[in-house]
C-alpha cells in the first residue's frame, strides 16, 4: 500500500481498537505525522497514561514501550518493531553482560570513576554499597527495577542534588554523567556507556558548522562529549530544544540532535532555519519503524510489550521517586 492508504488504514484501525499512537521526536517523518502525541520517551508514557485507550502503539525503542507498559499496566502496548533497540540501554546489564562495548579516548575530562562492560549493575552496587543509582530513562525496565531513582536528560542534575548521598552511581550514559558533573560537587561514578548518535560529535564537526552558519545559535543534547557541550550555546534535551527554539529571537539553529527532530523544529517553526550538526546524526533503529510496520502492528495485534509485575513494580517506583521531585 502506499502512504496515503496506508494513513487511512491505520487511522481506522486506531479507532476500531481505541488505540493512541505515540512516536518519538526521533522517528521519520510520516510516522511523526501519523502519531497522537509526538515526543521524547517519558513524557509520551505520562501522556499515554492519562488516555482513555485501551491500546498503545509506541513508535520508538524497546525500553520505551517498556515505560509505557510500567506506567500504563492495564493497557496493552504494541511496539511497531520488536527488533528496534537502544544500543546505549543494553550496553549494561543487571547480572549476565551479553557482550563487551570498547571504550572510545579523547575526553579531555572523566567521571570519577568508569567501569567497562563485563562489569554488570549488581557488581558496582556491591563494590560501592550503598551508593545510590541513578537510572537514566534510557534503560531496560530490569535497569531500573535494579535501581534508586530514574532521571532524564532535562533533569539529571536536579535528581542527583535531591539525594542526600555525596557519592551517586550514575548509568549507562558516560556524557550525562560528566555534564552531570559539571553541575553538581557530588562524586560521580559513571557507567561507560554512550549513545553513538550523540559521542560521535567532534570538536572539529562544531567548528566546521560554526565556519558553515555563523550566525546560527547551537543547542547540543547533554549525550554529547563535553568538548562539544562547552561550545554549545544551549545544552538541553529534545523538548528543551522545542521550546528553546520556539521562545528564542533567533532566527537560524544548528541542531545537536537526531536529524528526526528536524521535522517538529521546522514544523512548528516556519519562519526559522534549521542546519543539522553533522547531517550523520542518524539512529538506524529509530528509523526501523514504518507506516506499515504500524499498519501490521495494530492489524494483527501483534509485538506485545509486557513487563512482569516483578519487574514494574520497582521499576514503576525508581520513576515515581523521580517525578515526585519534578
């Protein structure tokens, strides 16, 4: 079928099933038209929980529909793509490491401490106990069941100052915990994990855009290295950037991102321009998901996202400790 047939199929289907459509600000631009609420992760899972639907199809990764299936239990939720992961939430385990991820140099500045991979979430805690961990969104549901409190990228430093601990174990994102770092005097003992969207980012690729657009403004996503953050005129998450971008006088952006939050910046934004940080800035998993992979999904009702009681139930709760300091 084609797109357009393709729309009107799955907005049939949608009603028929009292399904919401959610899709993530990096997903590809039809899917993004398609959806009911185009946003980041958790922010989609909140406003999934406050539906009246009996049905979620989430157009994102894994550990996404994951959080829309520990906040929203009662409701059946379906992932497009079962095979769209985040590289980034599986480069740490709870017990058993599936495999080793290399450590990339050229930070100019480290956490306090970094663990490689055949390390698992238990192994720190019990080399550190007591400590508390600090979840990034971006983690499986058994990360989090495993853990203290969530965060997110917009929110990171705020949820480490609210614990009363000096030292806090912060996971899986390397770059987060260093900007993480920057912002607070606790002791962070990062994780070695990165999203390769993100750590890509050079030095050199700032300057090359800022040689390109220079009287563009630069917002960067806090998964950046630090060497590129320091030159960022703005250091936020996704949504930071929308609202940055919707409120501020300028009228060009170099964006730090995903290149699928191109779409909603110059959707919601006619009259700005947007340049892409490095026009690389792809995640092949993000782009998994189709219209017809929607279209299959709620046709045959299938790729069902359930997490165990076992597991939401503490996982539910590292995300209530974070939302009640919101």
């Amino acid at each position: 079928m084609e797109n357009r047939e393709l729309r009107s199929e799955i907005l049939k289907l949608k009603k028929e099933k009292n399904a919401v459509i959610l899709s993530h600000n990096y997903q590809r631009d039809e899917v993004q038209d398609i959806a009911d609420f185009v946003g980041d992760s958790l922010e989609l899972s909140r406003n999934a929980a406050a539906m009246e639907c009996d049905v979620i199809v989430f157009c994102g990764v894994h550990f996404m529909a994951e959080s829309a299936s520990i906040l929203s239990p009662q409701k059946m939720v379906l992932l497009p793509e079962l095979d769209a992961t985040c590289p980034m939430a599986e480069m740490i385990e709870v017990s058993e490491p599936r495999r080793v991820w290399k450590t990339f140099p050229g930070y100019e500045e480290q956490p306090t401490f970094v663990f490689p991979h055949e390390f698992t979430l238990r192994d720190i805690k019990a080399q550190y106990p007591g400590v508390p961990v600090v979840a990034y969104v971006n983690t499986t549901a058994a990360v989090k069941a495993e853990s203290d409190i969530c965060c997110t990228s917009a929110n990171v430093v705020k949820v480490v100052e609210s614990l009363p601990d000096e030292r806090v174990i912060c996971i899986p994102d390397r770059n987060l915990s260093l900007w993480a770092a920057r912002n607070t005097k606790k002791q962070i003992i990062a994780w070695d994990g990165f999203c390769h969207v993100h750590d890509r980012i050079r030095k050199a690729d700032v300057m090359k855009a800022r040689e390109a657009h220079p009287n563009a403004v630069l917002m960067a996503h806090p998964e950046c290295r630090l060497e590129v953050l320091d030159l960022a005129d703005h250091v936020t998450s996704t949504s930071g950037m929308l609202r940055f971008a919707h409120s501020s006088d300028a009228r060009e952006f170099i964006v730090g991102t995903e290149l699928g939050l191109m779409h909603r910046l110059r959707k919601e934004n006619p009259g700005k321009v947007f340049h892409p940080l490095r026009k690389d800035m792809i995640c092949p998993n993000m782009k998994k998901t189709t219209l017809s992979s929607v279209y299959q999904a709620l046709k045959e009702m299938r790729n069902v996202i359930k997490v165990p009681e076992e597991i939401r139930i503490p996982a539910g709760r590292t995300l209530d400790r974070m939302l009640e300091i919101q």
